[in-house]
C-alpha cells in the first residue's frame, strides 16, 4: 500500500531526534486528553521516532503541530501507538506495515478525533473497526484482508468517506450493502475480493462514484448494468474479470465519458 499522501508545501519531514525538540511549541498544548504537558509531548515524540516511527508538521502553523504520523516498520507496535494518541492534531495515520493489532486500536484510535485519513494493516480485523464508529471524519480509508462483510458493517457512520480501499478483503455482496450511507464517495476499490454481479447492486446507491475497481472478481456483465446510472463515473478497472466485450461497448453506451481500464479474462 502507497504511503498517505501529504501535501510537500509547508511540511518540515522530521528526520532526526533532534528535530523533534526543536519543532514542539513552547508550553502547554492541546492533547487527546485535554491540556499536554510540554514535557510529555516531547517524550512522546521522540519514542515514536525512536521506534522507527515518522512524523510530519505543519511548519504553516505557529506551533506546528504534528499532521501525520506513519509507523510502517516501527517497533512495539501497541506501545507506539500509546504515544501517538497523543498527538491531537494528527490528521493521517500510517499503521499499516506495523505491528498494531486490535487491541492497540481499539484502546488508542478513538482518541484521534481529527483523523481524515487512515490506513490499517494486516493484523486489523472486523473486531479493530469497531474503533472507527464514532470517527466520523474519515475521508480516506485503506482496509487490511481481514475484514469481511461484518467489519464493513462498522463503516456505516463514516458517511463522509470519499475514498475507500478494500482490495484484498474478504468482503462480498453482503459487505457493500452496508455502504450505501456514504454519499459522497468518490473512489471504492474491490480488487481481489468476493463481489459478484448481485453486489454491484448496492454501488448504484453511491450518486458521486467517479473510481471503482473491480478486477479480478467474479463480476460478468450482468454486474455491469447495475453501473449504468451512476453518471459520475470516470474509470472502472476490470482486470482478470469475467466480462465480455459486448459488455463493455454497452455499458459505454449508457456512459460515453467512461474510461474502462483492464483486460478481461479471455472468454471462450
């Protein structure tokens, strides 16, 4: 999974200890908990760091707040995360590639109100996502491949979501129906995952659809003409699936500004 993009303008990478001491504000700041002694927020920076951990800051900001943290590779997985929460100002997380499990976020990520964008790793399951029903500011979602249908039924408050990533999941029919609240959702990856033509029934629910993969499921034609109103829709992705070239040309019909990507599998 690609690291969170981070706007480049105005953000100091910290890149050492030391950097760390010489970014944080001078008094008391904001935390997760209320007021954060100045103290505990340095500690609790350089431990993330020290554990092979990354922050980034807004250097805009006066007190440039930590924006984002990605703990990709970073040691004591659960107890890293103790320290991040924390971090109040933080708006992306990278946990994916650490060693955080359910536990670790299910006590820590509630805490993280301002979260927009989220990325769980392999070790999150249906029973980690019960963390993020009450983060409601989540825009962008990148899910592991534990999660099935049950986990994606912990997403339905998330109706603010615009970019969700599900590739690689166990999710299937059952799962998408619990994703018909997100409105505003602009990009929905399924690759890899146990969809069929019934489920497509439910993305036909999401007006603002514009990126939808669906390559390597068992998706065939009939799935297609479930896309047909959604009007908003730029690019499918329909690698190693099981629909015919006379499937596409008629779901272009039905959406001239489609842009179909992916070769389908070979059909006798």
């Amino acid at each position: 999974m690609p690291y969170l993009p981070i706007a480049s303008r105005g953000i100091v990478v910290l890149l050492a200890l030391s950097a760390v001491a010489q970014t944080v504000p001078v008094g008391p700041v904001q935390g997760a908990e209320g007021a954060v002694d100045l103290e505990q927020l340095v500690a609790a920076q350089t431990a993330i760091v020290s554990k092979g951990g990354k922050l980034r800051f807004d250097a805009t900001e006066p007190h440039r707040p930590v924006i984002a943290a990605d703990l990709n590779g970073a040691r004591d997985g659960n107890r890293i995360l103790e320290q991040v929460k924390l971090l109040s100002t933080l708006r992306r997380l990278r946990l994916d590639g650490s060693q955080v499990d359910d536990k670790g976020v299910l006590e820590h990520l509630p805490t993280l109100q301002h979260l927009e964008v989220l990325s769980l790793g392999a070790k999150i399951s249906d029973r980690g996502l019960a963390a993020l029903v009450t983060m409601r500011g989540l825009r962008t979602l990148y899910l592991g491949p534990q999660v099935t249908d049950v986990g994606a039924a912990r997403l339905r408050s998330l109706s603010r979501m615009r970019t969700l990533y599900l590739s690689g999941s166990k999710i299937g029919d059952g799962g998408l129906r619990h994703l018909t609240g997100m409105r505003e959702l602009r990009t929905l990856m399924l690759a890899g995952t146990a969809i069929t033509d019934r489920g497509l029934e439910h993305l036909a629910r999401l007006p603002r659809l514009h990126t939808l993969s669906v390559s390597f499921t068992q998706i065939q034609d009939s799935g297609l003409a479930e896309l047909k109103g959604l009007t908003h829709l730029r690019r499918l992705f329909v690698h190693g699936t099981r629909v015919t070239p006379a499937g596409l040309d008629d779901l272009r019909r039905a959406l001239p500004e489609l842009n179909i990507l992916g070769q389908p599998l070979r059909t006798p």
